[in-house]
C-alpha cells in the first residue's frame, strides 16, 4: 500500500486530537514513542493491520487517512471539548472540566456551544449508550418530551437520561430496567434540583 499522506495525516490527527507523541504511543499499546516518531517522519511505517487500528484511533476511513491530504481542511474541522462528571454547575465548559478534545466537521457544529460527555454507568444500555462512550451534545436549557439529555443534578453531577414531562413534574427515564425513574416535582424544579443542560444528538460508541 503507497502511503501517500499518512506520516502528514498522523502527525496533523495526534495534534489535532492534543496528543503527544509519548500519549499516543501509549494509548495504542506501544511503550516508547519512537515508533511514532519514525511513522511521523516517514523512516518507518506501520502494518496494515496497525493503519486500519490508528484510523480507528482517529475516527476517520483508512483510505482517508493513507490517501487524503487532511491538513487542507483543518478549516472545516472544529475543536470539541470531552468532559467528565460536570460539577459545579454554571461552569460547565470551564477549563478545568475539560479531559480532552474530539473534532468535528462544519455539518455537526452550527451555532451554540457543544460538547461531548464522557458515558460513566450502565443506565442507559437499551439506548445504545455504554460506558466509555463519547455522547455529543448541543448546550441547551429546554428539551422535547422524550428526547435524550444531559441534566444537572443538585448543581453537582451530570446525568443522562430521556427526559419525559408529565404534568408539573419532570421525569428522567433510565433505559435499563435495573433502574428507577428519578422524577422531580415543580417545587424541586424551582429550587434547581434538576436543570437541563443539554441535547444529546448522537453517541460516538467505543470498542
């Protein structure tokens, strides 16, 4: 396989994604960095296998990491923030929340503040949502009967749930019946007990 652009790509993907080389490495298993190091120069390349692994890594095709000059359209990409258990309410995107960076294209990112939640729990398995998973969400404060959200709890923890409305009362259904719905009355609501913080679009599911 002619590996026409893949020591740019690695190099543009890894800064891209906030990665040093030494992280990267480790993060696939290798225990020094020189062997990106040589992919990145282009002394040494990898297996196929190990390519279609690192594409993997990246989210992107195989064929585009070997054969598409990706660095051309770093305009097109945007900078997501990854969090974790979101304490702390009112600053949600601070800098101190932020575990890491993920990059989406122009289509998945119009106006607004977005972000992905780092899945923590089993809650919500039978919606395809397991632990370890990345959930990319639109900051918001409302939300649609029965859509999936991110919702602060008490100020402190961040939680998902589908999010059901019936009567005054909120309702934050698990999908997983070893759960309970937690359900909020209009009193609770007032006082901030539970505040919607976002809309989840869609999860990036990990292997």
């Amino acid at each position: 396989m002619e590996m026409m652009y893949f020591k740019e790509n690695v190099r543009f993907l890894r800064k891209l994604k906030g990665k040093s080389q030494n992280e990267f490495a480790d993060d696939l298993g290798y225990k020094s960095f020189t062997t990106v190091q040589k992919w990145e120069d282009g002394t040494s390349y990898p297996s196929l296998p190990v390519v279609s692994q690192i594409a993997d890594y990246f989210q992107v095709s195989l064929e585009m990491l070997v054969y598409a000059n990706l660095s051309s359209i770093k305009s097109h990409l945007h900078q997501v923030p990854v969090l974790g258990t979101v304490r702390t309410g009112p600053g949600i995107l601070a800098v101190e929340n932020i575990q890491g960076w993920e990059y989406v294209p122009d289509s998945e990112k119009g106006s607004g503040e977005y972000f992905y939640l780092s899945v923590v729990g089993d809650s919500m398995i039978n919606a395809r949502i397991m632990e370890g998973d990345l959930l990319y969400c639109r900051k918001q404060s409302t939300i649609e009967h029965n859509e999936i959200a991110v919702v602060l709890m008490d100020g402190e923890e961040a939680t998902c749930k589908r999010v059901l409305f019936k009567d005054d009362q909120i309702v934050l259904q698990p999908e997983n019946p070893d759960y309970e719905p937690m359900v909020f009355t209009q009193e609770e609501i007032n006082q901030g007990k539970v505040k919607i913080i976002g809309k989840v679009l869609h999860n990036k599911i990990k292997f």
